[in-house]
C-alpha cells in the first residue's frame, strides 16, 4: 500500500497560473506543518518547475501528495506531456537544476510520452503527525481557499525576496564579524606561535648544550673508569709481589728444617701468615675485579660435571665454616642436565656467593642446590639462615666496595667486591645472579644460566 495520499490537485494551463501554484505550494506546506524557510522553498521550487515546464511543454498537472512513510513529509509532482525534440528533457534537467537545491528529494521521469517532476520536503519533527484524520482535516482546509490575483501572489513574493534578502544580509554581516574576530584571533595565535618557536628555539639550544655536556662527562667517566681499573690492575700486580714474599719467607722460617723457634715467636708467624694469606685473597679479588672491568675475561665453555663441582666446594666450604653452629649443606645436583659453561667462573661465583653466606651467618645453615626451570635454564641457589639484608639495600650490595655495617658486618673484614664480581661473571656466562632476602630469617641468592653459554 502506498504510503502517499493525495492532498490537492491544480494545473498550469496558463502562464498567470504559475503564481496560483507558487500560493498553493505555500499553502499547502504551511498547512502540512512545514516551517516558515521550508514553506519559501517548496513554493519557490514549484513555481521554477512549473515555469520551465510550462513554457518548454505546455499545459501541467500539479498533484500535492502527503507522505505517511517512515519519513513524513509533502511530496509534490509536476506532469506535462512530452513533444518536443529528444534534447529537450536534458536542457529542461539543466534549466530547472538550481531547484533541486531547495527540497529534500527531487526525481525526474520520462515515460509515456510525459515528463514527471517529483519533489518532496521532510516534516520537522515538530509537526502533528499525518494520521488519516489529520489527513481528511487538511483536504478540507485546502479545499475551502481561495487563489489569489497574479499581482498579490506577485507583492507576497516580493515580500518573500526582501526578508530572504535581509536575512543573508544578516548572515553576511554576522560573516564579516565573525572573519574580523578569526582574523584577530589568528593573528594571537601567530604572535603565540611565534613566542613559543622562540622559545622553544632556547630550549633546544639548551638540550643540545646539556647533551654536548653530557657526551664531555660520559666520556671524563670513561676515563676515569679505565683510569681506575688500570689502577686497580696494577695495584694488584704491585701488591702481590710482596705479599707472595711474605708468605715465602713465613714458609722458610716455619720449615722443620730450619731453626727451631720459641712458641711466642711460631704464634707471631702464624699471624703473619693468616694476614699475608687474608691480604692475598683481597689483592686477588681486585685483580679479578679489574679483569672483568676491561673486557678481558672471556668465558671458555666446557662440558661441566656438577657432581665433582658441588663435591668440591662442599669441601673447600666446611673448612671456612669455623662458627660449630654453622654447617654447610650442598645437595646432590641428581636429576639435572648437563652444563656447558667456564667451570672456573662458575666455581669463583658459587664460592663467592657461599663465602659471603658462612660470614653472615651467625648459627643455621648454608644451602647450595640446583633446579631446572620451565625455560630451560638452570638454577643454582646458595641459600643461608643469617642476619639477612634490609629491601632498601638489595640493590647496592651489587656496588663495588659497598658494604652494610651492621652487628655482624662490623667484625668482619671485607672488600665488597665479592657480589658484584660475581654478578659481572655470571653474566659474562650468559646469566643473572638475583637476591631475595628478610632481615632476620636469611638470604638467597639465585644464579641462573642457560644451559649452554651463548646460548642466552
């Protein structure tokens, strides 16, 4: 069922009716709830078809529908009978183009033998809706008007003209305004923009400078860094030197070969040799510390049997744990793959890390053991029931010659080199050493390394 009702009907039969139909458009969008513009320009529309229909075709049948679809509305549709030249409905298209602009829809048909424009206007949403008793209502209103003489459609139109007139003034006027105040705004924003170039010119001239200084101190850091592990280095080749030959001469005198000794004087030997031995151990760390920093330890993988590894640092362990309230616990590594990595690097971080365990460690244990994770990367793990490390200081235990003074700390003698030489070396062999740790309950320090250096 088609959802258009027909509202009124008028013909153009001659050129006088053209302003009959330009009222009647008018009247019947007013009366169909269009407003006031829309009104103007359903009328205006009509009027223009109609003209250019009646002069190019002759006689038009002007039919005014109702629109009761999903988008209500005024459909109106202009007939004439085709008889001119087959050009002629492309040069009617193009003359009454500017008319289309004015409505919503707009359709032109040819078919037998008649040319048919068909324009429509949509309903605001305003209007009352178009029930059928509105629709009967509508035909009666319109049935009853009366069309006016040429000459006064002629005056309202003109009146029409003059207040679309006074509007665009209106609008060109407020246009006007509005461009003054964009071209005031515009040029705030260029003097904003410029002000903010410039200054953003002066920052950039500072961060360069500031990444110049940066690049100059970077590079005085360099220096000192190989200044200080050159020093390191040869500190150490100088220190050892002597103290080899103290440890020497300890041995000669101590001989059973040579001269016997009081007790008073073996004690003072004893003690000069522990020193000798103690002072050995930091002198090496420093050596070792300053391999590391210059790059010239390089790790040399090899297949390593864990079992005589973990058997010998079990050894060599127990016999620093002097404290009988201490005991050192190393698990058999049963069930783990095999590990190719540096064996003395892996003893030297294994050692330092249980080194530092039975120092602070007043009574429990020290735990080494090995698990394999779901990466396929190993763990070993060398745990202690000591006094533990405080969260803040995590991270600075890994700092060369930083030590945590504490109750325990503050008898014991140390470098604070043996983590962070252990951290450099377990990640020259692919690896991370990490910490976890309670004061009070102990610590435990984690290793983990691929199963093949190199390998990541």
């Amino acid at each position: 069922m088609t959802p258009r009702v027909q509202l009124l009907r008028t013909a153009i039969g001659e050129e006088h009716d053209v302003f009959v139909v330009r009222q009647r458009g008018r009247e019947v969008a007013s009366a169909i709830g269009l407003e006031s513009q829309d009104q103007i320009r359903v009328a205006t529309a009509l009027s223009e078809v109609g003209r250019q229909l009646f002069a190019r075709l002759g006689p038009v049948l002007v039919v005014f529908d109702a629109d009761t679809g999903p988008s209500p509305g005024l459909v109106v549709s202009a007939t004439a009978r085709l008889a001119g030249e087959p050009g002629e409905v492309d040069a009617l298209a193009d003359e009454v183009a500017v008319a289309q602009r004015l409505v919503d829809t707009w359709q032109l048909d040819q078919e037998s033998g008649q040319v048919v424009i068909t324009l429509g206007r949509t309903l605001p949403a305003t209007a009352p809706a178009l029930t059928p008793a509105r629709i009967e209502e509508l035909r009666g209103e319109l049935a009853v008007l009366v069309p006016s003489r040429p000459v006064e459609e002629f005056v309202v139109q003109n009146q029409h003209l003059l207040a679309t007139l006074d509007q665009v003034q209106s609008h060109r006027d407020q246009l006007l305004r509005l461009n003054a105040e964009l071209e005031e705004t515009n040029r705030g924003v260029l003097a904003l923009y410029n002000e903010l170039s410039e200054e953003l010119e002066a920052t950039n001239r500072g961060v360069v400078a500031l990444y110049a200084e940066l690049d100059e101190k970077s590079a005085q850091l360099r220096e000192a860094s190989e200044a200080k592990t050159r020093f390191l280095a040869n500190v150490s080749h100088e220190l050892r030197a002597p103290v080899t030959a103290v440890l020497g001469l300890v041995r000669l005198v101590t001989d059973p070969g040579s001269d016997p000794l009081t007790a008073e004087q073996r004690t003072q030997l004893d003690l000069i040799r522990d020193s000798a031995q103690d002072m050995l151990v930091r002198v090496n760390e420093l050596l070792d510390l300053a391999k590391a920093e210059s790059g010239r330890l390089e790790p040399v993988p090899v297949e390593v049997d864990l079992h005589r590894v973990f058997h010998a640092l079990a050894g060599t362990m127990r016999s620093l744990a002097t404290r009988p309230e201490v005991t050192v616990v190393v698990e058999e590594p049963d069930g783990l793959p095999a590990l190719v990595t540096d064996e003395t690097m892996l003893i030297q971080v294994l050692r330092n890390l249980m080194t530092n365990g039975i120092k602070f460690t007043v009574r429990g244990e020290v735990r080494l053991a090995g698990r394999l994770r779901d990466d396929d990367r190993l763990d070993l793990v060398v745990s202690d029931t000591g006094i533990g490390i405080p969260e803040a200081e995590h991270e600075h235990v890994f700092e060369e010659f930083y030590q945590i003074r504490g109750e325990v700390q503050a008898g014991t003698v140390g470098t604070g080199l043996g983590l962070p030489y252990a951290r450099r070396l377990a990640a020259l062999l692919g690896g991370e050493l990490t910490l976890a740790s309670t004061v009070g309950e102990g610590s435990t320090f984690t290793v983990t390394l691929p199963l093949r250096t190199g390998t990541g």
